[in-house]
C-alpha cells in the first residue's frame, strides 16, 4: 500500500517535506554516542568507575560479613601480588597456566567453538602427566618438554572425544564438554586412589593421601631469580613462546584463515572447500592440548605433585580470559595477569581472617565490570539508531498523509 | 526399610530438585537462551533457602528466599546476556564462580541452625508397600513437583506469552518483524528459571541435608541442562532425565548404605556418562529450538 502511494507521490503531487530533516535535529539534541564510545577518555572514565563499584561491593561483603576492615582486606591483596620481587614473581607464575589455557580457548573461539571442558582438558593432560614424569626416566632437558608434550596430548585426546561426538552424531560441543569436566574429575581422583597407577605408597606408618608422589626434581623447570627477591618460573616463556606462535599461526598463515573463515560462516567455509569437521574439530581438539599443555606447565613448574584438586579453576579462568579477549590475542596477557594477580594476592588473605573464597567473588565481580563499558556504549547506540528509525519512519509516515490529503 | 526403598527415597529427594530446575531451563531453552548458570542460581537458592529458614524458622520462608536468590542471579544474567549481548557462557561461568565464592564466603562468616521441611504423609498411599513410604511419605515441599509441572506445561504450550516464547527461540527475526520483543521474552523466561532453579536449590538444605555445604549443588545445575538435552527439549522428556540422573545419584548413596563393594568413582560420574551417552545415541533425533544459543541480532537472516 505505501509503495502505492508512494507512487503517487512521484507522480507530481509532491508537498515538499518540511525544511530541516527531523533526524537531524535529533542528532543534534541528543549527543552522538558512536563519537563518545570511540573516545578513550570516556571508555576509560567507564571502565574505572565500573572496577570501582566492583570493589566497592566486595569491600562492603567485607564490612557487612566479617570484623576485618576491606581496606585492610585490599591491602593484603596488594602485597601479596604487586608488592616487591617475590611478589611480582608469584603473581607471573600464577598466571602463567592461564594464558596457556586461554591461548587454546583463543585457537577455538576463533573457529566459534566454546570448549567449556579445559578444566577437565587440564586436569587429563597433568594426570597423564604425571604418569609420564614418574615412570620416565632420563636428564630434565629431554624429560621436562616430553612431560608436557604428553600433557598435552592427554588434554588433546580428552579434548577429541567431544570432537568426535559432535562431528559423528552431532552433540552439542558446549554441553558435551562441558559433562566431560565432571567424568574427567571422576577419572583423576580414580587414579590417584590407586596404588597401581598413581597414589603415592605411604612409607612405613605415613598414611598415604589421595595424591600422586612428588615428582623427581630433575624435572622442575629451572626458576629464575631467588627467592626474597624477584624469582620466575620459566613456565612463563613457555607461554610467552605459545602465545607467539598461535597468534602468527592464527594471523599470518592458511590455517588462521581457514579458521577464521569457518568461525564466521560455515556456509562459505563449506562452499570454498574448508572440512568444518577437520577444522573445526582440529581447533577443538588444539584447544585441549593446549589446556593439557597448562597442565603439565603447572605439574613441572609450581606444583609438583598431582591431586584431585590440582587444577583450581585455572581451566575456566584460562577461558574466561579468552572470552575477554574475543578475538584479540593481544587482550590475553593483561587479562591473563590481572586474574594472577587477584589468585596471588589471594593467598594473603588469610593473615585478615577474611576467608579465601572473597578472592573469587572480587575476580568475578571485575570480570562482569570489564564487560559492561563496550557493551553498554553499544546497548546506548543501538537505542539511538532505534529511535532515529522511529522518527524516519514518522517522517515517512508523515509524508504518505500529507499526500493522501493532496490527492 | 528394604534397599529398594532406600533407593526408591533417595532417588525422589534427588529427582525432584533437578526435576523442578529443569522445568525452568526447558522453558528457556524454549526462548533460545542456553543458560549455565542454573548452577549458580541453584546455589544461591540453597544458601538463601537455608539462611531464609533459619532466619524466619519456617520451610516457606526458606523457599521464598532461595527463589528470590535464584531470581536476582537471573536478573543479573537475564541483563547482561539479553540486554547488553554479553556472551551467555561468559556471564553464566562468571556467575557460577561468583555465587561459588559469595556463599562459600557467607557460609563461613554465618552459623546458621539446621531446618528441614515436615513430613507430610498422603493418607492410605503412603500405606502401599515398598514403594508408599518412599514416593509418599516425603516432606512435604516435595510436593510442589505437582504444580510446578502443570504449570510450566501450561505456560509454555497454552499461553501467549508462551506462544511467543517458542516463536523467539525458532525464528526471531520472524518473531521480531511481528512485534515480539525477542530480548525482552528471553529475559523474561530467564527470570522464570531462575525463580525455578531457586526453588530447586533451597529444596536441597530443606529436604536433605538441613543446612547449607560448601558447593553443595557440585555440577547438579549441568545436570539439568543435561536433561533438557535427554528430553529433547520436551518437558516430558526432561522430567525423564532428571529422574534418570536422579536415579543414577541415588545409586551412589545406596550401594554405600548397603555395603556392596562398587567403584565410588563411577558412580559419581554416572549421570554424566549416562547424560553423554544418551546424548550420542539420540542427538540427531530430537528436535532443538532453531535459534538456541545463537545470540539475537536484528535484521539479521
């Protein structure tokens, strides 16, 4: 009907529209908010204040739950991540494994897969690890990278079962690795309550834990640095290294493309000739090696010996991160080190007497405080992009009547 | 009491939480959101369902305030996802840590007295042999199975509102161009399960334990999205996973009463492996909602 008209009104009977262009005085009554949310000040001044409220709200948990003071509270979270050597140094050990896990999670969101399983992932490739690093013998240069080659290939094999799930009949990946976490938790308390494969024998009188023995330590990797001052493990290079090559892999070669292709439209992935199982799959799969890779960082350069309870959530820290990062590897480390940092600090909250889970509660209440500021700019300007469609359309509307009346 | 009833009780307490979350994530997987954090509303329904009744000293009290718990972690998803278009996995992983932080947190700082819920005896069934005192002779909040059930059923086949729903989770953009607020019908069905899996978290301190533990739902909120999976997102179905997986829980604590020699390990795991199995078997004959858990964007085809 409108074009009908519309029609008509091409035909000569034409009222001119009304001088100025409503839309524009639109824009200019209001502020032009794709100009603010490409402004630093602004996305800056957004995300300072969200933190703020962040920790504002943690302080007050602190004020409202416990005697400690929050201020105190933050304090000891300072020292115990930021301030001095030993410090710093704690902080880069404890964000290592997560940037290896979220460089895997980057390799799989890239093809827009969600592997919810790296904590599983983890924990397979360090069991496996470990397995390895007891039964091998041989010097720490040979034995320390086949120890997380074979953590990786644990992560990767665990990793591949969804894959095949999903590319054989069609499983969802989310929730089928999601369940995997659970089945892998069950598998590695399994074997660290057997002596046969990896719990420890207690010696003479000594109860033996559910935990495997420590392993040998020729095959810690090498720290840097002593320990009042500044001292690193160089589980850290090693993720530096990994980070370096999966972001030329993914940027600058056939592979990346392929990937990125894939991640954005399947559609054409499949129309030019990309396996969306080969590739897709292949990403799922990199993406638990690598979480198994972390794994085995983590059993050679800080802990030692492996538990049920060895992975600590760094599965899902490592993905979190990456979801922060969507699609720019360059996001990782910050994120990455921010969530070191608030794990090492968090080890000093128990000279407050404030219990150690508030350190979960601050990382979660920053994360949700780093997504808001992009995604409330975008939420303003849809807003305005909708409102200016309306008065368009009131426009359009307006127009149509006043031809009707014409003719 | 025989081992089966044993079984056969344990295996009611276990189902109905699950049975009752799921009747919320079905009504939102139905809208098109795959919401993981029924894990952190069911926590916060347990937390706030035990300090609710410990607080006003009656089992009411205690559900009312586990389904406000569950609904404020909804509100706080239902926002962030459907609102600003967060990625649901992010904000439904942060919120799971959060909430396995925040009650941890406040179970260590709060003592709270143990409350559990009345028995409530259904005249002349709960006579029937073996299976009368396990199924009726429950307390009594296990009940409210037989209304949330119907009325789940009710809202998302027999009601606009439902019709909508279905219509934002298998085609929105053509629910949009006909005047659906498709964000605003996700939030919503967010809200519904959240006020669901709530209930379903304060019913575990009310019905089993008394009080709260740390982290005491362990992976039951992935179970219930396990079991919209099983059921083919039918609400029939669903009920069937979560009695199945319910089942399998309960198998964990009656081997362990009766004294059989069994590997605790797989028990445990058994609902998963039963969920992952079933699932490879049935994944490409049942029938998801086309949209779910793809993010909406307007004039998009």
């Amino acid at each position: 009907v409108r074009t009908l008209e519309r029609t008509g009104a091409a035909d000569g009977t034409e009222e001119p529209l009304a001088a100025s262009d409503p839309i524009d005085d639109y824009a200019e009554e209001g502020r032009d908010w794709g100009a603010i949310g490409r402004s630093l000040a602004v996305n800056v001044a957004l995300y300072i204040a969200t933190v703020a409220v962040a920790m504002f709200l943690g302080g007050l948990l602190v004020l409202i739950a416990t005697d400690a003071s929050p201020w105190d509270v933050y304090d000891a979270m300072f020292q115990g991540s930021l301030n001095g050597g030993a410090a710093i140094g704690l902080t880069l050990d404890r964000s290592t494994p997560t940037l290896i896990v979220a460089i895997g999670a980057l390799v799989a969101t890239r093809a827009s897969i969600t592997n919810l399983g790296p904590e599983g992932q983890l924990l397979v490739g360090a069991c496996v690890g470990t397995f390895v690093a007891l039964n091998v013998p041989g010097p720490g240069p040979v034995a320390i990278p086949i120890v997380i080659i074979c953590s990786a290939l644990g992560g990767a094999v665990w990793a591949s079962l969804a894959a095949v799930m999903r590319y054989t009949r069609g499983v969802d990946i989310v929730i089928s690795t999601l369940l995997l976490n659970f089945v892998a938790e069950q598998i590695v308390t399994w074997s660290v309550s057997r002596e046969y494969l990896l719990q420890e024998g207690g010696a003479g009188n000594t109860q033996s834990f559910t935990q495997s023995e420590r392993i040998p330590g020729d095959l810690h990797l090498p720290r840097l640095g002593t320990y009042p001052g500044f001292n690193i493990s160089t589980g850290l290079f090693v993720a530096l290294a990994l980070l370096a090559i999966v972001w030329v892999v993914l940027d600058r070669t056939r592979w990346g493309f392929r990937l990125k292709v894939l991640g954005q439209n399947p559609m054409t992935a499949r129309r030019v000739g990309i396996s969306v199982a080969v590739f897709g799959g292949g990403a799922l799969i990199a993406s638990g090696a690598l979480a198994g890779a972390a794994g085995g960082v983590m059993l050679t350069g800080t802990v030692f010996r492996f538990q049920p309870a060895f992975s600590q959530g760094v599965g899902f820290e490592g993905l979190l991160c990456a979801l922060i990062a969507r699609r720019r590897p360059g996001w990782l480390v910050p994120v990455a080190l921010l969530f070191g940092a608030l794990r090492a600090g968090g080890g000093y909250l128990s000279s407050t007497g404030v219990p150690g889970y508030f350190v979960d509660i601050v990382q979660a209440l920053i994360v949700l405080a780093t997504l808001f500021p992009p995604l409330f700019i975008d939420l303003v300007r849809r807003r305005r992009e909708h409102l200016r469609a309306r008065a368009a359309a009131q426009v359009d509307h307006g127009a149509t009547v006043a031809v009707g009346v014409a003719s | 009491m025989s081992d089966f009833s044993t079984f056969l009780g344990g295996a009611v307490r276990l189902s109905v939480p699950l049975a009752v979350a799921g009747c919320g994530e079905q009504v939102a997987e139905r809208s098109g959101t795959l919401n993981i954090s029924i894990e952190a509303m069911m926590l916060g329904g347990a937390f706030f369902g035990a300090l609710g009744a410990a607080v006003t000293g009656t089992t009411v009290g205690g559900l009312a305030f586990g389904m406000a718990a569950g609904l404020v972690v909804a509100i706080v998803h239902a926002n962030f996802s459907h609102r600003l278009t967060a990625n649901t996995f992010v904000v439904g992983l942060t919120l799971n840590s959060l909430l396995v932080g925040l009650t941890s947190f406040l179970n260590e700082t709060t003592d709270l007295d143990d409350h559990k819920a009345k028995v409530l005896e259904i005249p002349l069934l709960h006579r029937i042999p073996e299976i009368g005192g396990p199924v009726f002779g429950q307390r009594w909040p296990n009940y409210l199975i037989l209304v949330v059930i119907p009325l789940s059923w009710w809202i998302v086949n027999r009601t606009r509102w439902g019709l909508e729903l279905r219509a934002a989770g298998e085609d929105p953009q053509a629910a949009d161009v006909t005047g659906i607020d498709v964000e605003k019908r996700r939030r919503q069905a967010i809200y519904y399960c959240g006020l669901m899996s709530g209930l379903a978290g304060a019913l575990l301190p009310l019905l089993v334990t008394g009080n709260f533990n740390n982290n005491m739902t362990a992976g039951a909120g992935f179970l219930v999205n396990a079991a919209v999976i099983f059921g083919g997102w039918t609400l029939r179905g669903t009920m069937a996973g979560a009695a199945l997986f319910g089942g399998a829980k309960a198998m964990y604590v009656t081997v362990q009463a009766i004294g059989w020699k069994f590997n605790p390990q797989l028990l445990i795991a058994s609902p998963y492996l039963i969920a992952l199995v079933t699932m490879l078997l049935l994944a490409s004959r049942s029938k998801r909602p086309a949209a779910l858990a793809r993010q909406f964007e307007r004039g998009i085809t």
